[in-house]
C-alpha cells in the first residue's frame, strides 16, 4: 500500500513492477437439513399437507468478521379443499429458511445472514378440461435478513457481485397461470 486510505477507510492498493496485492481468504462453511412431513386425507374434499424442517448453517472466514450461525425449525401446512368437481381452493403456510449465496459479501462489509421468511399462499384452481387448468392465487412473504444481490461496483461491467441482507423485507403477488398438459 502507498499509506493512503479511501473514506471507509480501507488501504488503498498501488499496482508497482510485477507486485500486486494479494488478499488471503479463508472460507468454511457447513450446511445440514432434515425434514418431516405427511398428508392427511381428512375426507373426500380436504386433505392437509404438514410437516416441519431443521436447518443448520454455519460460515465462517478469515477476514475479522464475526460467523455465522443459525439453526431454524420452519414449520409449514397446506390445505387443498375441492369445492367441485372442477375447482379446487388451495391456502397455505410456510416457515422458509434460504442459505445465503456461498460466494458473494465474503470480502465487503459483514457476513450474509441466512434469509428467513414466513410465506402465505391463497389459490383458486379451475380445471377446464382435459388436461387444462387455470389458477389464480394470492400470496405474501414476510422476510427477516433479506437477501440482495447487486453489482460491487454499480455501472461497471465487471461482473463483481456482492450481497447485502436488508433486515426486513416484504412482497405480495398474483399470479394467474394457464396449463395446458399433453394427454398421457
């Protein structure tokens, strides 16, 4: 370094001769999952889908920034209610944990945080024929660390990408779909 240092703060880097800096990194991580589920036909009209998962996840790197750990239990339960021989009415609840992107923010800023989410699904699904199906559903996510991932450097070209968690994060949506299944 020439002893210069931008505003973050950080040493600025002067390439000279066949000198370049170099910046060591070491990088581990661990991920484990398991998940329990079963569905319940309560009658001819309802059946209930329900389970839970545990997520385990831990990185860890060599540059100051403290590790990350997190272990999640995310419960979850589905419900599909024939309202006809041809709709079906469809809701839902689900606890998600997302894994952070392995290979980006390992250097800038802190650690990624595991994206954690709870996601409400409402759905009307009308079968038109044979092997035709329309829908129309409704959902909302509610998200804790959530995960953005975005050029280092804006503008630039260089395909430098690094993340950043926002610490709370929504989303609604409709959507409406159109399936159209060759006859087997």
């Amino acid at each position: 370094t020439n002893g210069n240092v931008d505003v973050n703060g950080n040493p600025v880097f002067i390439a000279s001769s066949n000198k370049y800096p170099t910046l060591a990194v070491d990088r581990t991580g661990q991920y484990e999952a398991g998940f329990l589920q079963d569905t319940w036909q309560i009658s001819s009209r309802l059946n209930v889908n329900y389970g839970v998962r545990l997520d385990i996840y831990h990185q860890a790197q060599n540059l100051g920034q403290p590790s990350v750990d997190a272990v999640e239990w995310s419960p979850r339960v589905n419900f599909s209610y024939k309202l006809s021989s041809h709709d079906d009415l469809r809701w839902a609840f689900n606890h998600l944990f997302n894994t952070p992107p392995l290979a980006q923010g390992a250097i800038v800023g802190q650690p990624i945080q595991p994206e954690i989410l709870d996601q409400y699904d409402l759905a009307l699904e009308h079968r038109m024929g044979k092997g035709q199906t329309a829908s129309l559903g409704y959902y909302y996510k509610n998200i804790h660390n959530q995960v953005d991932v975005g050029l280092l450097i804006p503008g630039s070209e260089i395909g430098l990408y690094s993340g950043v968690n926002f610490q709370y994060g929504a989303v609604h949506g409709v959507e409406a779909s159109y399936t159209v299944s060759p006859p087997s």
